[in-house]
C-alpha cells in the first residue's frame, strides 16, 4: 500500500524546500569603464505595431525637457 500524499510533484505541495527554490540570474551587462551612461531603458515587445517607437520618443522628449540627456 503506497503513502498517496508523497508524490514527488511541487505542484501540490506547499512545503517551501529546496526543490523549489529557483536560481535568480542578474542579465545586466557592465558599463564601459569610458561611458557616461547612467540608465538604460528598454521598450520591447513580442508583437509589431504596438507604439514601441511612439513611446520612445515620448519618453525621450519628455525626458530631455526635463532636464535629461537622452538619446535613442
């Protein structure tokens, strides 16, 4: 006769062990030691014709009046 609450699947279980834990990976590149470059920001999408280039240049305009300067 077999333990049916034991059945090596996460997906009912609440236990936080460390089968569940999930590696944190940090995807940022470092910075030229020459550039003057503070933030990035990025505007993607999976899908064409979504205003991906409206918006960076909204956000780019809004940011140099601002103060800010910004290229794209």
């Amino acid at each position: 006769m077999s333990d049916d609450s034991y059945n090596k699947s996460c997906g009912s279980c609440s236990v936080d062990c460390t089968d569940r834990k999930e590696e944190k990976y940090d995807f940022r590149a470092a910075n030229n030691e020459l550039s003057h470059v503070k933030k990035i920001i990025g505007i993607v999408s999976g899908k064409g014709g979504v205003g991906k280039s409206s918006v960076s240049a909204m956000l780019a305009v809004t940011m140099q009046r601002l103060g800010y300067r910004v290229g794209i």
